[in-house]
C-alpha cells in the first residue's frame, strides 16, 4: 500500500471551504460522468456512483454546516488529507476493472 499526503496546510476559512468543496464538487462531477458513460456504452446504471454521489452530497452538507458555525475570529483552519491506494481487481457482473 502507499500514502500519499493529499492535503496538509494551513488555510483561511473561506479558503479551506473552497478547497473542500471544490475537491467534492469535482469527485461528483467525476460520478456522474461515470453514471453517464456507463449507460450509453452499457444501457445500465451505475449503482456505485450513485451511492457514492448521495454519500459526497452529505458531506458536502456537513461541511457547508461545519463553515457556517466557524467564526471569522477563529483565522485559520488545518486540514491534512491521506490518500492510500493499494492495486487491487475487482470483478463485477462479469466485467473486470
């Protein structure tokens, strides 16, 4: 497996929420391409990104929450983000990925 450090900085507010929810923003937009892809080559849903889109919406909600109770007073923010990818296969009716 291996690490990769993502995100580890220091940030204003208004900064840290772009960060995040452009990060997000770009992982649903990555979805629901999949999601649109998946039906004109297949003519089938994609269950997955839907899910996974649902989830990153919820999350997105959590933070736009999270931002509105921060003060201004409070300056900065931290965020540090860790990536691990280890290769792996993955069958799915019948397709490998």
């Amino acid at each position: 497996m291996r690490e990769f450090k993502l995100i580890d900085s220091t940030f204003t507010i208004e900064e840290a929420k772009v960060v995040l929810l452009e990060l997000i923003n770009f992982k649903i937009q990555f979805h629901s391409q999949k999601i649109f892809s998946n039906d004109i080559k297949y003519g089938k849903d994609d269950i997955k990104s839907k899910k996974r889109i649902e989830e990153l919406e919820n999350i997105r909600a959590e933070l736009l929450d999270y931002f509105e109770n921060l003060d201004d007073s409070d300056g900065v923010v931290r965020v540090s983000s860790i990536v691990n990818m280890k290769p792996f296969i993955e069958i799915e009716v019948g397709v490998t990925q």
